[in-house]
C-alpha cells in the first residue's frame, strides 16, 4: 500500500441503504458500518488517534460526524442525496484505506425510489443521486479524500439479483445461463423496508414488485419501548437500543438486565408480518425457480426464516449480496461498455 495518490481507479460496490453502509472491494473484502451520523463537530477531543471513534467530514460547507455518535436517524427523505450520505460514505471508504485514491462505484436505491408504480425510472430522482456523491467529501484530519469519479446507480434489489446471476470463478466472471433464464424473487430484508423483485426474462416484474414498510428497525422500535416500559426511562440512546437487540441484554446503571424475550418476541412479530406479506405478493412462489433472501435482516431473522417456500435459498453472506452486485455490475456490465 502506498500513500501516494495512485492512478487506478479502485471499483467499490457501494450499497450506501439507511442502516448500515456496505462496500465490497475487488480483493474480496466485505465492509459495513452503521449509517451513523449527524451534522455538527463531535466537540470531543481524542487524547490517542488510535482511539479515535468519531470521526469529522466536511462537503459542501458542513461539518458532519460520523461513527460513535448517537446519529440522527438517516430514515429523512432525501437522505441518499444529503451531505450526510456523503460524510457516511467517506468514512466507509476511508475506513477501507482508500484515502487518497480514486474510486468508480456503483450504488443503489431502495426499488420504490428507483421506478414508479408502473415501471418507468424516476430520472430526476437517480440523476440527484449519481451527481450527489461526485461531491467532494473532506476528511478534518490529515488524511487525503477518497474520490469518486465514476458512479452509477440501479434499484438495490436488483443489485442482489447481479450477484446471482455473475458468477465468479478463479478470477473469471460468467453469466449463468440457467440463472439468467428463470423466474427468480429477491427478498431484501432490511432496516427501514423490506423489498421485494421479481425479475422474469431479464426484466423486473413490476407487479409482483414493491417495498413494505417493515424491517429491522421495527425490532429495534418495539425493543425500546419494551425497555422503557419497564424500567420506566423516558429516553434511551439509538446505540444502547442497537447492542440490547444484538446481545439480548441490556445495561442499566451498571447491571445487566437480559432481556431475550422481549427481543424474541418483537422478532416473532415481524417475522410474522413478514411472512404474511411476502405470501401476499409472491404467492406459492410456484411459478419461480428460486426466491433469495437477502439483507441483513435475513441475517438477523435467518432462524425464523424456513420452510416459507420449498424453493427458497439464503444467499451467501445475505447482508453483503447487493454490494457485491453492484460491484459485479461495475465490474462485468459498466466497465466492459466503458471499456475503463
Ligand atoms: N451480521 C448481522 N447479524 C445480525 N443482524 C444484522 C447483521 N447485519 C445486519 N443486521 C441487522 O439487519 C438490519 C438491516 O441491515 P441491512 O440490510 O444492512 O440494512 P439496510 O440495507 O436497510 O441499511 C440491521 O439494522 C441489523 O439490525
Ligand atoms: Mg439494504
């Protein structure tokens, strides 16, 4: 590695969505942070650099932290195109030594934003994104920016469906002829929604396509409240909320509290919502070959997730499937047309 600004580009799969931030690099590496962040200087001084973890970004005139902070919630409107996604997206891409370097990435949005009910792309809306992140963003520190150059986006599910169909063997990249050819459904279990594509003769099924407002942040929702209700707090942090879920234990003044049934049961709820929605819109699933289920939600709900559909698959590592399409897509379809 050098510290010298280098000519090659780096391709980055870059599946930038509201709860976590997921990068997939060429050399295999699979990274994700929280989507955390909020505007403002973090106003704490670090006595060691090593210990550093909040970290400060500036683009277009603002100053945002990232890392440990309590963040805003990312869920605003607006959000794949704010300073803020591009602050959060810095610190993944400094975060994978990439400072200095020249980045060509391809990056998602959520189904619904990406086209209108009746299929056609909702331009304006894919333009603000693509030039958003073109904008610099300046690490506050004595580290070079990582810069994009070259940026795409396609409908994050669809990225999912990419990694499925570009198989990748001993450094060779081929389309699967027999993925290509059948019906198949992504399931992206996320944090906000849960998104659902079709895609039939290469193309996505509109119809049997959309996104349901129920993630994993419902678990998240419902968990918070169960905690305040009883030990009677009228507020808790995003990030204590985020560790009680994950460790099915919480701490409070000092002790531990288990609270794995109350984490059990908010996922017993949402798998059940999820489950009664995904039979809504795929049916039986006879008519597909496989329906995939991606995201990290599938990881997080994976134990609850079986015997839905007899032809159902959980990708590999689900929570990384879009990012490692999208960095397929940049690789196999952008770059052999550009020819880059
Ligand atoms: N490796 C993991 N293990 C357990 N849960 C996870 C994991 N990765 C993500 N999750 C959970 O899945 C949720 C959704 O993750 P993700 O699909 O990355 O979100 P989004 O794409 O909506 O930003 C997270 O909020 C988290 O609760
Ligand atoms: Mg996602």
């Amino acid at each position: 590695m050098t510290d010298s600004p280098s000519m090659t580009p780096i391709p980055v799969g870059l599946d930038d969505d509201y709860a976590f931030t997921k990068i997939a690099l060429s050399d295999g590496r699979l990274i994700a942070i929280p989507s955390r962040g909020r505007i403002g200087r973090s106003g704490v001084t670090w006595v060691h650099q090593g210990q550093q973890r909040i970290f400060e970004y500036e683009t277009e005139e603002t100053v945002y932290s990232v890392g440990a902070v309590d963040g805003e919630a990312t869920h605003f409107e607006g959000y794949p195109m704010s300073g803020l996604n591009r602050a959060i997206v810095q610190h993944i891409l400094q975060d994978a030594g990439l400072a200095g370097r020249t980045v060509h990435a391809v990056s998602g949005l959520p189904v619904s934003t990406f086209y209108r009910k009746n299929g056609q792309l909702r331009q304006g809306t894919i333009d603000k994104k693509r030039d958003s992140l073109k904008i610099a963003a300046r690490p506050m520190a004595e580290t070079l920016p990582a810069g994009i150059a070259f940026h795409d986006v396609i409908p994050e599910a669809l990225a999912a469906w990419y990694d499925y169909v570009i198989t990748e063997k001993a450094g060779d990249a081929k389309l699967d002829p027999d993925r290509l050819s059948t019906p198949v459904a992504i399931v992206d279990i996320g944090g906000r929604t849960t998104d659902f594509v079709v895609v039939k003769d290469q193309g996505v099924v509109h119809a049997s396509s959309g996104s349901l407002q129920c993630g994993m942040l419902d678990v998240k929702q419902q968990v918070a409240n169960g905690i305040q209700e009883r030990f009677d707090l009228e507020t808790l942090g995003e990030q204590l909320v985020a560790q009680a879920v994950e460790k099915k234990s919480v701490r409070l003044y000092g002790r531990d509290h288990d609270i794995s049934s109350l984490v059990d049961c908010a996922k017993q709820e949402i798998v059940e919502r999820l489950h009664a929605e995904t039979r809504r819109q795929l049916g039986l699933g006879v008519e597909l070959d496989q329906i995939l289920f991606v995201g990290g939600g599938t990881v997080a709900l994976a134990g609850h997730i079986t015997n839905w559909f007899p032809n159902q698959a959980i990708a590999e590592h689900p929570a990384f499937a879009n990012a490692r399409g999208m960095l397929k897509y940049l690789r196999y379809v952008c770059e052999a047309s550009d020819a880059a």
